[in-house]
C-alpha cells in the first residue's frame, strides 16, 4: 500500500492509530510513523500538523508526544499553583480533614492543597501541626487550639518553605502519627514525584518519620510523572483525589493496597 491509494477513511485510522501510539509510547518518531504506515514523510507530517491542531498531540523535532505533556523539570511556582484546579484541591482537602484526629501530631507538606487544609483545621482539638512553609504557618498561627511548629532552614525562592540539611537533620529527629503530602505527579511505577531534589529530600524524611502516609493529588496530577521520586507506591497508606480520577487507575491503585478517598466537587 503507498501514500497515492490510501483512502480517505483510511488517513482517519491511520492518525487515530498515531494518537494511541503517543498515548501508549509517551513519544513516537517520524521515521518510525513513515516505516509503519509505509506513507510518504510528507503525509506523516500532514497528519502530525493536523493532529497538533486538534489538540490531541504535541510535534517535536522529528516527532510527537502527549498533548498533555509536561518537562520532567517544570514546576509552576506557588502563585500559579493557588489558581490552578482550585476546586480540586479545596474538595480534597475537606476530605482530607476528616482523616485528622484530635491529639494527633501531624506535617502538612509544602503545598497549595495542603494549605487548603490548612485552612480547615480550626476545629480540631489539641493537634500538633509541623510544617516547612511559611504560608502554611501563617495560617495555622491564628487556630489557639493548635500547637505549631515551623521548621527552620534554606528559604527555597519563589516557594515560600525551608529545605536543605538544616530542617532534614531537624525533621530527622521526630515522628508523627500522619504525613499529608502534596505532590506534582503520582504514577503507579514510581508512585510521588517532584521536580527539585531538595524538595524531594525533604519529602523522604518526611515519609520515614510518619506512621501513616497520605497523598493529596487531584486527578490532573494523575498517572504522570516528575524528575525525582521521593515516596515509592508500597509506603502510601492512602490517597485523597478528586472524583475525575479515571475508573480504571482508581482500581489499580486499589489493588496496590492503597486506600483511596474520594472527595466529591
């Protein structure tokens, strides 16, 4: 078959069979396209232009990827993140809340959806809350029923938390009955991931210290990944997402052993 007899019916199959293909592979070369459908590098081209503006793929140099990719290394910082799936993240953490027991010793992770719980807290009686960022303890600064601790060490620019040995060595030394972790990108093989080291450092110490590890991660977040892992999937006790979280990941994360909370919008 060649590039002058293929019907038009076919040429709909074909980039339908290319959407899968970046979907399946999360990247796919020309070449490779030009071989497989043995058609001219002129209509694979055609057909990746076509595609990129259907929205359904995204062109690379010599190739296409995922529409909804995202550089392993790219973090929005926390401004940009306050406004983004703010919904999501507000029914998350009222889930999440309900998971928060009176006398407990908790850390609320660096994050905007960690600072919705935040927010929420004020009921609770006799807490201990530890955390690394500077808005988060703003916040819980007003709650008397609260005991705070605020961890010291390198302000981390643009994100408003400590990092570095400073507030690892100090975080080393505690434990805590729950960890409520914020992350940029969960998948089943890798499980948490972000995209700064120093970030991820801290976050490890935070999962070893803890009894009980819960993840807060909207759907968006979902069944993608980052640079750096620093919670593996069999150290996750639960996970708080929202509704639109895909049937099918929902039952493999299950079946991983990882409770699941759905939070309704």
């Amino acid at each position: 078959m060649d590039d002058n007899t293929t019907s038009t019916l076919f040429a709909e199959e074909r980039k339908a069979e290319i959407v899968k293909w970046v979907k399946r592979s999360r990247k796919v070369l020309v070449q490779d396209l030009i071989e497989f459908f043995k058609v001219s590098p002129a209509t694979i081209r055609n057909d990746l232009r076509e595609l990129e503006a259907l929205g359904l793929i995204k062109r690379t140099h010599g190739g296409a990827i995922p529409a909804d990719f995202i550089k392993a290394g790219f973090e929005q910082d926390s401004t940009a993140k306050h406004v983004t799936h703010l919904e999501a993240k507000q029914a998350i953490a009222r889930k999440a809340v309900e998971m928060v027991e009176d006398g407990d010793i908790i850390i609320l992770d660096s994050g905007t959806t960690t600072f919705e719980m935040a927010k929420l807290l004020g009921n609770k009686n006799n807490i201990t809350v530890i955390v690394n960022d500077i808005e988060i303890a703003q916040c819980l600064e007003q709650f008397s029923n609260i005991n705070l601790i605020l961890i010291g060490g390198t302000i981390r620019k643009r994100f408003h938390c400590t990092i570095g040995p400073f507030a690892t060595n100090l975080l080393s030394e505690l434990s805590v009955d729950k960890v409520f972790m914020a992350t940029n990108a969960y998948s089943l093989k890798k499980g948490c991931t972000t995209p700064d080291i120093s970030m991820a450092e801290i976050k490890k110490i935070m999962v070893q210290i803890a009894t009980q590890v819960i993840v807060l991660c909207d759907s968006s977040k979902m069944d993608k990944s980052s640079f750096v892992q620093f919670v593996r999937p069999q150290e996750i006790n639960a996970i708080v997402t929202d509704e639109h979280i895909a049937p099918r990941l929902f039952e493999d994360i299950s079946e991983q052993g990882i409770e699941v909370h759905i939070a309704n919008l």
